[in-house]
C-alpha cells in the first residue's frame, strides 16, 4: 500500500506537465549554425548520456508526439539543469530505498506505468522553458535566496534558489536550517555552469531536481509520527484543530476536467491552467515554545497550549474546551490566526510595484513602507504584512508612526515598543507544492509575546486606513500565480474567470450570468492602478463581492478607488449589505465616467498653500469624493502620484455602522444598455470614523 500511495503521487506530480506545455515542434526550424544548441552541447558530453536518452523518450505534453530532446534541438530560450550520469543513478538508488523499485537501475522498474513516470519527473522537472520572450537564466541573473524563479518549470512547479555560505554555492530547491546551512537541494557544479548554447543556458547539477510532492499535511505529519523537532508543536496544533486534510489539498480535479475538455468559456482573458489550493502558516518555531511552557517539545500537548493561550487571555471571548476543531474554540482561533488560505512565496509576501520612490523595472531598491492586509483562516481576521527600508525584513502586524505630513517622506518616525509586531525569517522558508511554513518571532520584548489578534492587535488596525488592493480579496490568484506575475505574456496579463453558474473559481465573489469577467496585469503600461493590476468587467455584470472584515465595532467610510481616464466606462448600481438576498443601493448609479475633469467633483491640483490645498480635499469629502492618495505613481516610472492625477479618485460609497462578526458585501450592477462598457475596480478602503473624522489628527493624504 505505501509503496502504491508514493507511485501515486509521483504520477500526479508529472501529470501536471503533461497539460500546458508546447505542442509538435517543427524540427524543420532547427539550428543550422556551428555553434551548440542545448540538445547538441549535451550530445557530445558522455557524462550526460543518460539524460540525453531520457530526453529522447519523454514528449513534452500528452497532446503531443515531439519529444522534449526535439524541444531543446529548436528555436527557444531554454534553462536546464542538465543532471550528470553518476546524479541519475543516485536518484535510481533513493528510490530503490524507499522500496519504489526493487533495484537501482532502469531496470528495476516493476511496471511501465512507473517507469514512465520517473522519466518525466526528472526530465520536466530540469526544464524552464522561457517562451519567444523571455530570457534564460545564468546564474547572475537567478533570483534571490529562497526565492522562486518566476518561470515555471515543464512540471509546473516553481523551484526555488538557495545561496550557501560560500556565495558559490548555489542549490536549487534546497532548504536551510537555523545556522544558514542549505540542506537537500541540487548543487549546481561551480565549473559547468552558465554554459551558453544557442537556445538557452546549462547547469549541470550533482543531483536530480525533484522538488517534494509532500503536501503541507504530509510535512506537519511528518513531525508528529517522527517527532521531529523544527515545528513538531505547530504540528500538533494544526492537526488536533482538525486541518489535516484541508492542508492536504493540491488542486481541483473538477477544475482539471474542465480545463481538459474546454467545458469552460470567458469572454476575454485567459483561462487559468489550474486551479491549485495554497496555504501559508507562520508559525513560531519548538525554541519558543520551549521557553514559554518549559517542557520539550515532544511533550507539549495541545491541551498545553490552549490552557497557555487562555492564561494570557488572548481570545477572552473563545471558549475553553477541547472541543479544537470549532471555530469559536481558543486553541483553533489561536492556530487559524497563524494561517493565510493562499500560498504566498517569499518574493510576494509584500507586493512592491509603484509605491512613491520606487518603480518595478527600474528601481535597485525599496523606498517607503508597503503593506498587504489579508484575511485569515477559520474566525476571519485581518493580518498585515509590512516592509520598509527603516528596518530590515518583512514583518507581521508592525503599526509604527509614520512621517506621513504632506510634505513627509512617509518613512517611519518611530514604534511604540509594543507595536512593533513579529518579524518573519524569510531565509529559513520552508516550500512545498501547496505551500508555505515561515518561522516567526517577536521584535523587542514589552510587545505581544505570540503572534494573536487581541484587542490591542484589533485597535492597532482600527486606527489606521485600511487600504486592500482588489486582488488581495482572492486567494487563489496568489496561489495561481496569477497575481502579480512578472512574467509579461499575453496569458499572464489578462486572466478570464467563468460566470459562477459555470464553475465557481473565485470563492469571494459571485459573478452572475452576462459578466465578463477579468483579472488585468498591467506591466509597463503606464496605467494609474494600485499594484499595477485591476478587475476588469464588461457585459450586462452583476457581480457581490464578499468584503474583508473590520477589526472592532465602529463606524467605517467604505471607499472605492476610480481611474478614470477612458471613455469606455460605464455606469453601475451599487449595493451593500450583510444578506446577500437583501441588499441596499446605495445613492443614486455609480458614473465611472466622472473624474476630477468634471465639476461635481471640485478637484483641483495641490497648490503651494497647504490651507487651501485641504479645503479643497473638504470640499471634494462634501461631494462624496477623495483625490487619490499619494502613496503610489500615477503611471511609469517617476510620474506623479495618484494624488495628483485628475484621473485617479476615490468615491465613498458607505459611511454606517459595522461589526467584526458580520460577513459584509458589495454588489455592482450596469444600469447601461450597452454592453461593452467597463466596470473598473482597484482597490477599496475602510476607514474607521477615528482617522477619517478625527478633529486632533486629519486624516492623511497618503
């Protein structure tokens, strides 16, 4: 049976590759030059030959009879991680170990079916391939340590880099334990690599890449039934609240089937290839919990833990039971709080593109601070992840004070020492195939001892502006890939998602009949978004989003961001409300159409006179209006900001009462008879009454 459940994942795992890779290659476009193509180049070295041959037997999708030998013989940009004869067979050996075949060799193999798998794990898995458009990597040119190159490879898998102590040492795939050693992973030879072939680059690696098809469940498992040490308390944690097989998910088979048999359709856009589940946990590490109850890990119980959560009277209102897969349970809202539903990797836990002081494309370095707000698992909570240039790394719930004046630099003033939140171990990340563990840990000591959501924490969010990129609402645009792709084709740039009624893909929205329905990525093209990146709508739309939470019982200005700088939008109805069978319009139909060129708005740009300058900002609020904030670039580069584009507005939609514990959501409808006007949707804020109508402290324009 185990030997049966281990071919099964291997078999899923190449499955994968076999569903989005190129079609036949014409090998009449074959190199006919002197120099080498990556095929050519490992033909003539005998220390490849095994590769070569497994080259040969594999074709590059089930769709197609090429092989990927006839790939890498063509036109293309190609990076390969070109095992040597001697890793084959030490690959062959820990299979035979682990009792997959009975000897370590080709031979071994005891049915086809296995065998022919194997071949493709090690040949897709050795494989970027990067289009018509996009370089191949050398290694100047790889990411930075932990992170992931932004091509898949040919298995679909993104692997990872990891940077030894000696700065010549490069893994891919590795991972490192507490003294910064890579541990696993496949070294790239210090001699062969960045062999240039005329299609690509080489790498020879001293082993085979094959990145772990354990799950997150697999993983926490794993360190319950051999108690291992690392993050053998987490585990007992998430597995006694009964997550176990939720972390367990890969992808949607449903979703697979559709895709396959093209039962799905968009409007405009493309279809995601997949649609995968991800998870983040950020978790402190078994040290810490050594310190805090004073027993080794492998004898802290969950019982432990909960009595210890209640001690410090982190979740008052939780009950105190065992009963830890209920979601108002303290141990279950205490682990939930430690887990995003979306795989993040670590190049994306903070989104840098177009915040003042930096650009995407050009900029070597960050400038002011830059934040994502996300809702977590179980009881929905708000999490911040922040990074800036004032302090070094990426942290969770950091709530300094900023130099936010409008004349300010925005960089940070100062942090109240129990605001200063949990900094996140980036190097020590830990990457499986549906998501991520980062180990966390205080800064200072006068703040929260462990990351939670106390009312401090929930205060700490309700006084500031709460500003969430329209992407951030859906976690499978992280855990796809889909968000924030730097990778600039045509299929990354505009993803298409179906009416519900067809296939619900995007859990937090309903998009109804008559919608169609897009993510746009605007990469270098000047557009006036948030992130670079929208929703984008056109058709006869109705579409309810489901809204993050609010941290504490308030008033909050609900505020939607608007770029109007096209005469293709449209008009829509807005509604709001917590039943989604019973929602308010509120006002009268939303212009899209309406920017700071008209005069219902009252804009005017900034002047020298800072008085003036804020009763215009008092008469745009009186119109139900904000200019744009000045946090990003209204377009490329240094352009201005998006406080000073007359393009680039925000309108408040809602201004009432709204409670924590209350779903909430936002439902457009196009009152336009013409169907190919655009809804435009970027980011939405919630603003409690404390910043936005704060006589002491006025809101800032950032």
């Amino acid at each position: 049976m185990k030997n049966n459940v281990l071919i099964t994942i291997l078999i899923g795992a190449a499955s994968l590759a076999l569903t989005s890779c190129k079609e036949d290659i014409d090998t009449s476009d074959r190199y006919t030059y002197t120099e080498e193509t990556v095929a050519s180049y490992l033909e003539k070295h005998e220390e490849y030959s095994q590769y070569c041959e497994l080259l040969g037997e594999v074709p590059i999708s089930q769709r197609s009879e090429s092989t990927v030998w006839q790939l890498l013989s063509a036109r293309g940009n190609y990076t390969v991680f070109a095992p040597t004869n001697e890793a084959i067979e030490e690959y062959l050996s820990e299979l035979c170990e682990k009792g997959i075949i009975s000897s370590p060799t080709w031979q071994g193999f005891d049915d086809d079916e296995t065998l022919d798998s194997i071949q493709k794990i090690i040949v897709y898995n050795s494989v970027i391939d990067g289009g018509d458009d996009t370089d191949p990597y050398e290694t100047g040119s790889f990411p930075g340590d932990t992170e992931e190159f932004l091509i898949a490879n040919m298995n679909d898998r993104k692997l990872t880099v990891n940077y030894g102590i000696d700065p010549d040492s490069i893994y891919i795939n590795g991972n490192k334990d507490d003294d910064g050693n890579v541990i696993g992973g496949s070294l790239i030879d210090l001699q062969n690599r960045d062999i240039f072939a005329l299609n690509g680059y080489i790498h020879q690696v001293h082993s085979v890449v094959a990145p772990s098809n354990e799950t997150l469940a697999d993983i926490l498992t794993g360190y319950v039934d051999q108690e291992t040490e690392g993050y053998l308390v987490m585990a007992k944690l998430v597995l006694a609240c009964g997550l176990k097989d939720t972390l367990n998910r890969i992808k949607d088979e449903t979703y697979e089937n559709l895709y396959l048999t093209d039962a799905l359709t968009v409007g405009h856009g493309y279809l995601p290839q997949h649609r995968k589940f991800g998870f983040t946990i950020f978790a402190e590490p078994d040290d810490f919990w050594r310190q805090q109850l004073g027993k080794e890990p492998r004898d802290i119980s969950p019982e432990d833990v909960k009595d210890w959560v209640v001690s410090k009277g982190l979740y008052p209102s939780a009950k105190d039971n065992t009963d830890y897969e209920a979601t108002d349970n303290a141990l279950n809202q205490f682990v939930t709080y430690h887990i995003l539903p979306m795989r993040i990797p670590v190049d994306k836990l903070v989104i840098h593109y177009n915040e003042k002081g930096y650009y995407y494309a050009t900029s070597t370095r960050y400038s002011i601070p830059v934040w994502e707000l996300y809702t977590t698992m179980g009881e929905r909570r708000l999490i911040k992840l922040y990074q800036c240039t004032d302090v070094d790394g990426i942290y969770l719930n950091r709530f300094p004070t900023l130099d936010n004046g409008r004349h300010g630099t925005y960089h940070e003033l100062s942090c109240d020492a129990d605001k200063q939140g949990f900094i996140v171990n980036t190097s020590e990340a830990l990457g499986y195939i549906n998501g991520y563990i980062y180990p966390i840990s205080p800064v200072g000591s006068q703040g929260p001892v462990t990351l939670s959501y106390t009312q401090g924490t929930r205060e700490n969010f309700q006084k500031q502006r709460l500003r969430f990129d329209v992407a951030g609402f859906f976690p499978e645009l992280m855990s796809n890939d889909i968000r924030a792709n730097r990778v600039a084709t045509d299929e990354n740039q505009s993803v298409g998602f179906p009416e519900t009624a067809q296939y619900n893909y995007l859990e937090n929205v309903t998009i109804e009949e008559g919608s169609i329905f897009s993510y746009l990525l605007g990469l270098g093209k000047g557009w006036q978004d948030y992130q670079g990146d929208e929703i984008y709508v056109t058709g006869r739309y109705e579409m309810t989003f489901l809204l993050p939470p609010v941290p504490v019982k308030g008033t909050y200005e609900l505020r939607y961001a608007v770029q109007n700088n096209s005469n293709k939008r449209g008009m829509c109805q807005v509604y709001f409300g917590s039943d989604t069978d019973n929602l308010y319009a509120m006002g009268i139909p939303l212009d899209l159409r309406i920017g700071g060129t008209s005069d219902l708005l009252g804009w005017e740009a900034d002047t020298d006179d800072d008085d003036y300058n804020a009763e215009i900002d008092k008469r745009m609020r009186n119109n139900g209006f904000m200019k744009g904030p000045e946090h990003y670039h209204a377009g490329t580069g240094s352009s201005g900001t998006a406080r000073e584009s007359q393009y680039t507005t925000r309108r408040i939609i809602v201004r009432q009462d709204m409670d924590p514990d209350t779903h909430y959501y936002l439902k457009f409808k196009s009152v336009l008879e013409d169907d190919t006007k655009e809804f435009f949707m970027d980011y939405i804020e919630l603003c409690a009454k404390e910043v936005y109508d704060n006589p002491q402290t006025p809101e800032d324009i950032w």
